[in-house]
C-alpha cells in the first residue's frame, strides 16, 4: 500500500462535489445569497460550454481572504462540528471554489463596500492557490467566471457537449427553486447564444413568494393555487407553508418538473415527502402532477444536511411526524369538505323579431329585472342566463292578445333562440351582470306574425305550444313602456345588485364591502359537503342532469358523475379483489424498510389480493414469500403493483391504499355500473343521488375528474 499523492486525492474530492453543469452554478448561486445579495444575475454563454458568470452585489470578498479563498476546506461558515446544528447558510463545508478551480478555469472579481468603486481580479490554478491579482473597477458584490468546464475531464466535457440541452434544462429547473425560496432577491438566468440572448428566469424584488412562483410556472396558473399551511404547534416543530395547484386537469402538468421543496429554507429532495404529495393529489386528479412550491420549517436539530456534497439530500430524525402533518396540510387543500362555486343571477329580456338567426327574426331587448306578467303587452317573457354553456336563453311566452285567433292560413314557423354549441355541459361559469344600460333597437318594420315554437338548448330541441302573436300591434305599445322601462332598469339593477353583492360578500366573509366593485368581485358561493344532504330536487333536465335547490340558489348535478363517484369510492373502501395462489412461493427482495411494512400491514396486502409468509428464518430482507397474486377478470397483478402499495403504506398507513392499475379497474366498473346520462329518475332516485355526495371524501369530481356540480343561477331576493 502507498499513500495517493495530494493532486489526484483533489481531484478525485472535486469529481464528487461539482458533477455536471446544474452543480457548478448551484455552488456559485449558494454563495451569492450566503453573501446577503439583493440580485444576482447567471449569465451563460452557449449554455455553459463557453463560459459560466454568475454576478451579485453581496458585500464582497475581504482582501485577508485572497490567498485562502479557494483552498480545500477553508470556510467562514463555521469552525466546528458542532455548528452544524444551527448553520443557516448553503455552503459550509469549504469545498466548493476549490473544486471548481480543479473542473474549470476561475476568474473572481470582488470588491467590499470600503473598496468601492475600486475592486479586485484574482485568478486562481487547478490546486486553488492566487496566481495573479489585478486592480479593476468594480461596485460592491462578487463576480465569478468560469470558462473550459471539464476540459480536463474528457469523458464528462464530451457528455456535457452531447446532451447540454438536458443539462440546460436541469440547471433552469435548479434555478428556479433558489428564485421561488429567496425573498427580497431578484435572480436572473440569461443565456447567450449565436441566435441571441434569451432570459429563462427573472423575479421581482419587492414579491411574494406566490408572485414569484408564478414568474416561473406562469401567471395563467393563479387562478388555480392553493394555500397550504399547517400550523407548527400542532405537530411539534413542524411548520408547512407553500401553494399547490388544484386536483383539476387544467391546472395540473403532464410531468413532475415544476415541483419544487424546500426544508428549512434549503432546496432539496426528501423522496417519502414528493411520493406523498403525488400520490394524494393523483388521487383526485389521476392524469396530472400537480404543480409546488412548498416549504417546510424544523428544528435544525432534528435534520442532517451533511449526507452529500451537494446537501440535496437530506435526513430528517422524526419523518412519520412530518409526513402526518403534510398529509393533514394536503387534506385541507385537496380532499375539502367546502368548495366554491361561481355566481349568476336571472336576467330578464324581450325578445323582437328584428334580427335573422338562424332564418328566424330576433332581437332582444332588456327590461327591469322584474318578473310576472306585462300588462299592456300582455306577455310573459323570461331570459335566464345560466353558468351551463349550452344553456344561453330560454324564452317563455305564455299569453297573447284576446283578440287574436289563430287562422287556417297562418303557417307557425320555428323561432329558434340563439345559443352557442354545447361543448361540455358542466364547464367553468361566466357571470354577466351588466350594470350600464343598454342600447336596445327596436323593430320598424311591421312583420308577419310570428309563434315561439322551438327553444334551442345546446343540441337538445324542447318544442313549446303557443298561440300566434302579432309583434306589429304590440310595436306601439313596447315603444310607449321602452323609456320608462330603461329607467327602471338603471336604478333597480344598481339597487339591488349592491345590496346583494354586499350580503353574499359578508356572508362570505369579505372585508371592505362597501365598495361594490370589490364586492362583486370577490362573490362567490361557498358550498360545504353536507349542504348536499339539504338541497331539494326540483327536477331533471335532459334526462341527464339533476337541478337542485338550496335556498336561493340553483344548482345542476350531473347525475352520471355524482353516481360514479358515490359508486367508486364505495369500491375503493369495501372491495376485497380475490387472489391467485402461485404454484411456487416467491421469495421478495425488498429493503429492511418495506419489508417490515409488508410484514406490518398483512391484512391490507391481503385485502388487495396479496397474501405473504413472513420465514423469520431467513436475513432481514428476504423474509417475505409472495404466495397469491391479485386477479380482476383476466388481469394479473404484478410484484411491481405490490411495491405500489408497499410504498403507498409507508406514505399513509391508516388509508386503505389501492394500486394505480385497481384504481383504474374500479373507477371503469363505477362508470358501467351507476347512472347514465339518458336515464329517467324519479324525484326519489334524484334526491338519493344528490344526498349520497354528502357523504363523499370528495364529493366535487368523478373518478375521471369530472365536475359532479355546478352553480346554476341564483334566484332574486
């Protein structure tokens, strides 16, 4: 044996600490915000191939430091192992800069708030010593360059050429989560190629941590963020805070690359922590990831940063208790027991055969927003306007002048009602409440008599009776009622929209509600689970969707969704899935962990189909034989869905975990098996289905992620 000579044992050090592009920016950025920098920027040229500078206007390098700054295991950060317990800084283990100066050619210019405006340029050699030191202009902060990345690495620089595209993208994902997690510090990423510079990073200074997460995943997204806390007296030290994006497909991502977490405000990877986070909201949302943020505070006595170089990976001493106050924070935010729903109101209009739709004369006109009848008109007409996109007008015309009768040679023809194509019958709301008073136009020329037959809802014909009715003699009287009728029309929707919109504004909870406009915005309907158990039924539209009432409000259930829902869970709680026993037991190979998570929760392996034999005979690990594996129809389950659920196990053992493929067996078997669309219920069928969600986990969405309800219109005061 002989000892290794003092440059390969450095180099052989710096392999491990700055490993690809992502590592060696990372260390740089570490030590921009260790420094108290309020904006740092990271320039790349040819995404890093070229040269790598990262600049800050921290408070410098002091010049007793020059000669020591690079040099292995030299650091400010502490003096003892001791320290570790109450580090607050990235870096402390006086590594980095030296590995650098071992991959890539370093250049540092610096200057202190005592040298400013003058500063200083060091240059450094592979083994971290002061090989030339320059006087420059410089402002206060730090400027390193890096240039020849692993040129003397041949096998990393060929790789680092051959995918830099992956290696890009992961640093802007790296980058990413320093900007989210720093407060009051613009960070920047700009790279600079032969077509240009392009800007991939930019945060505010003077932000949220909400905003600036939004920088980076885009602001259509804010819509659909959640707030996530959890209260640390309620868990030991366990603080959580964060946002998350809602279980709905347009807010989730078909990937998990736009997750980020931090501990104790370190960014870093904790494998139990993002399991349990995917898992619960693939729950509700099976075909998306959800997008994070999230930050959790500990006790720095109760975690170990110092497992790898680069501090990614972290141990934390009491995981189970943060794991159970994660997943309490997660079950406010995905598996609520409220939900909120958009709000409209009836409006009312008269229809005036002056416009063609469709081969068919209309105009419409608004009144006050009162309903009854008209006496000088003698008619009826009602418009509701409906957070259902298919459902955009219906007319009702319910009397005609005594005089007119109806004549052999009147020809009735349709009068359809204009409406948009219905795409999706439960789809987001649109509230329109207009508070000018409109410019109606109103007919001139006398037409032959119409009659109100047909009323187009979506794709969906409802023919209507009605006697004839002459628009020309009605002509005059509409003209005499049109002005006082506008009038009315101002001052009654003013009125009575502000006092609405102030009682559900303060029935929400909203501050500041005498202002209208703030009112108005922030209306909403705040609708908890067990509201479902005192809606009443009012009846079934379409043979496919149930309206339901619930003091003022409207609601339209979606009797195939809420069945399936109902059905599904019920699946998910009771379903015992039988068991193929195997001619040879197989002996499983898994970690001391799992295997004693196996071991632990028998009963629920073999609830899933899963029976084992614990042989204590054997080594830790190899305890556990397989003798049944799990059969729906002609599936067989596979030892790869056993590890699913081993890991589901150790994320949530109190739940009853299912396998993503006997999810997907059940959710199918709860569609064939409720409620079709097409199907006539009785009032006692519908409340049945209307109540059943009351007693739901997550009443709000199918297995499929359909909306099982949505706010209809609500009723005037």
């Amino acid at each position: 044996m002989q000892a290794i000579d003092a440059a390969t044992v450095h180099r052989l050090c710096a392999g491990q600490v700055i490993v690809d592009l992502a590592t060696s920016v990372k260390e740089l950025l570490e030590n921009s915000l260790d420094a108290q920098a309020t904006h740092v920027e990271v320039k790349l040229k040819d995404s890093g191939l070229t040269s790598i500078t990262i600049t800050d206007n921290g408070h410098g390098i002091d010049t007793s430091s020059f000669s020591t700054l690079c040099r292995k295991h030299w650091t400010s950060k502490i003096s003892r192992f001791e320290d570790l317990e109450h580090v607050s800084t990235f870096g402390f283990r006086g590594e980095a800069l030296s590995s650098l100066c071992s991959v890539a050619q370093v250049t540092i210019t610096t200057a202190t708030r005592d040298s400013a405006p003058m500063g200083t340029e060091l240059e450094y050699n592979m083994s971290g010593e002061l090989t030339k030191q320059t006087q420059v202009a410089r402002e206060r902060g730090t400027t390193v360059r890096l240039t020849q990345l692993f040129a003397k690495w041949p096998v990393r620089h060929q790789d680092l050429k051959k995918n830099i595209r992956r290696e890009y993208l992961r640093l802007v994902s790296l980058v990413e989560q320093y900007a989210i997690i720093s407060d009051n510090v613009r960070v920047s990423l700009i790279n600079q190629t032969r077509t240009g510079t392009v800007t991939h990073v930019r945060t505010v200074v003077q932000s949220d941590r909400l905003t600036r997460l939004l920088s980076v995943i885009g602001a259509s997204l804010r819509p659909h963020m959640a707030r996530i806390e959890h209260d640390s007296t309620q868990d030991g030290d366990v603080k959580i805070d964060g946002y998350i994006s809602q279980p709905i497909p347009e807010a989730g991502r078909s990937g998990s690359d736009k997750q980020y977490l931090s501990v104790n405000n370190r960014p870093c990877d904790v494998p139990h922590i993002k399991r349990l986070i995917n898992e619960t909201y693939r729950a509700y949302c099976p075909a998306k990831y959800p997008v994070f943020a999230i930050s959790i505070t500990l006790n720095a006595q109760t975690i170990d940063v110092n497992l790898t170089p680069d501090k990614r990976t972290i141990l934390i001493r009491h995981e189970a208790v943060v794991l159970d106050a994660l997943r309490k924070a997660l079950g406010r935010v995905l598996e609520p027991e409220e939900s909120v729903f958009s709000v409209n109101r009836v409006q009312t209009q008269i229809v005036a055969p002056s416009e063609t739709v469709g081969g068919s004369s209309v105009q419409q006109q608004n009144v006050a927003p009162e309903h009854g009848d008209n006496a000088e008109t003698g008619k009826r007409t009602v418009t509701v306007e409906t957070s259902v996109p298919g459902v955009i007008r219906c007319f009702a015309d319910d009397r005609t002048e005594p005089s007119r009768k109806r004549t052999a040679n009147s020809v009735p023809e349709p009068n359809p009602v204009h409406s948009k194509k219905l795409k999706d019958p439960l789809a987001q709301p649109t509230v329109s409440a207009p508070r000018t008073r409109p410019t109606p136009a109103l007919p001139t020329q006398p037409t032959a008599s119409k009659k109100l037959q047909t009323m187009v809802i979506g794709n969906c014909r409802n023919r209507i009776q009605n006697d004839l009715c002459s628009w020309s003699q009605t002509r005059t009287r509409m003209q005499r009622k049109h002005a006082r009728h506008m009038a009315r029309l101002e001052e009654s929707q003013d009125r009575s929209m502000h006092s609405e919109d102030i009682a559900d504004a303060e029935r929400g909870g909203v501050q500041n509600t005498d202002d209208p406009e703030q009112a108005s915005r922030a209306l909403s309907r705040l609708i908890h689970k067990t509201d479902f158990a005192r809606m009443s039924v009012i009846g079934q539209f379409n043979h496919g969707f149930i309206v339901a009432r619930q003091s003022s409000d409207l609601y339209i259930v979606d009797q195939h969704a809420a069945d399936e829902k109902h059905n599904f869970e019920h699946l998910q709680r009771r379903a015992i899935i039988s068991s193929q026993p195997l001619i040879q037991p197989t002996r499983l190979e898994l970690s001391i962990v799992d295997e004693a998570v196996a071991i632990e929760h028998q009963s629920t392996l073999e609830r899933n189909g899963f029976r084992i034999q614990v042989d204590d005979t054997q080594s830790p690990g190899h305890k556990v034989l397989l003798l049944s594996q799990p059969v729906i129809g002609q599936t067989v389950f596979s030892q790869q869905d056993f590890m699913e659920l081993v890991g589901k196990l150790c994320v949530c053992p109190e739940a009853m975990p299912r396998c993503e493929r006997a999810r997907k067996m059940f959710a199918s078997r709860a569609c064939r098996m409720s409620i079709m669309v097409g199907d006539p219920l009785s009032v006692a069928q519908m409340s049945s289905v209307v109540n059943n969600l009351s007693q739901l986990d997550h009443p709000w969405n199918c297995p499929h992620g359909r909306p099982t309800m949505r706010h209809l219109y609500r009723l005037p005061l």
